[in-house]
C-alpha cells in the first residue's frame, strides 16, 4: 500500500491545483459560464426546435447563478400563449467545480506524465459530457410530465438531486478520475499488504 508520506504528497497536491482552479473562477467565470451556454445551445438546436429551449444569461446572483435555462412545456393554439418552465443554475457548481476537482485528482496522481495527459483528455471529455445530460436531464423530461402528478414531483427530486445537486458535482469526477486514470495493476499495488520490514529479534 502507498506510504503516508506519499498520500500526503497527492492530497497536498490536489489541494493546492483544486484552490488555484477555484480561485480563478472570479476571472475565468464568465468565460466558462458562456461556454457552458453556447455549448447547449449547440446540443439542443441539434435535437429540436430552435423554440423549444432558451439558455440565456442571467443576472448572477449571491449564490453565483447566471444561466437561465427555458424548455417549452405548452403551446395554447387558440390563444397564442406560449409557458415555459424554467431554472437557473450556477455555471459553478454545474460545470467548474467538477472540472476543478478532476483536474486536481488527475494531475495529482503520480503516475507518468503520458498517462496523465491522457487522462486529462478523456477526463475532460466525459465530465463535459456529463455536464450536457445534467442539462438535458430538465430539457427533455419537463415537456412530457403533467401538472401535479406523481411524476411531477419525481422529476422534482430528480431535478433537486442530479441537476442541482452539490454532492453529484463532487462525487461524479472522483468516478471519473478513477475511470481514467487508474489501472489494474494500480488498483493491485495499492491493495497489496504493506511488507514487513521489522527485523527479526536476535537469539
């Protein structure tokens, strides 16, 4: 099993990119919040109408929320009116936070750098992915549920637990990272018994 010291090592590690990351957020916030839009813009008006969704900028507020997201739920054709539901989420804790830890566990990880980089890339690929079905999560099952149902109140937990969730933000890249990252014989070096290395008593 790896030493204390060598745990010590990654956890100092990761920390250390993690807060970096997480400290640039007030200069790269609006950049990725942005990305995070164009993004689903593009994943969207690929799968429906260009009508049915909106993701638009919001007014950010103390809890960082800046991106309202809108999906079609009804379309009265005698009147005209046109209801959507809406949310509005952190780019933070949506996307950026995820990322952040992902990247701190990969480069931490003290495996080759060729390894590293790869797993960076593919790393990026799925938390991103990942990012876009927690979007698409609300987008496609909103349309289909009826007012005060008990599939109402399902998506609502779901909403609350998958699309809103602080715990899935943290516990996703983790699977991922180690999805990526780590191998057999990794898993086997770290579950082998610690030799030992007392010396015996002289007789």
């Amino acid at each position: 099993m790896p030493s204390g010291r060598s745990i010590a090592e990654f956890v100092v590690k990761f920390l250390v990119i993690y807060g970096a990351l997480a400290a640039s957020w007030p200069l790269c916030g609006s950049a990725y919040a942005s990305f995070l839009r164009e993004s689903g813009k593009v994943l969207f008006e690929a799968v429906g109408p260009h009508d049915h969704i909106r993701i638009r900028p919001a007014t950010p507020s103390e809890d960082l929320k800046d991106t309202v997201l809108a999906v079609r739920v009804a379309n009265d054709k005698e009147t005209g009116q046109i209801t959507f539901k809406q949310i509005t989420i952190s780019s933070w804790m949506f996307g950026f936070q995820s990322t952040s830890i992902l990247i701190g566990l990969v480069a931490a990880t003290p495996v080759s750098k060729r390894r590293r980089v790869w797993a960076l890339f593919a790393g990026l690929v799925i938390i991103h992915a990942f990012v876009l079905a927690r979007l698409a999560t609300f987008v496609i099952l909103w349309p289909f549920v009826r007012p005060d149902t008990f599939w109402t109140k399902a998506l609502r937990w779901s909403e609350l637990g998958f699309v809103h969730g602080q715990a899935v933000s943290c516990f996703m890249p983790v699977l991922i990272w180690i999805a990526v990252t780590l191998r057999r014989e990794d898993a086997r070096r770290l579950l082998a018994p610690t030799p030992n290395l007392a010396t015996p008593d002289a007789s």
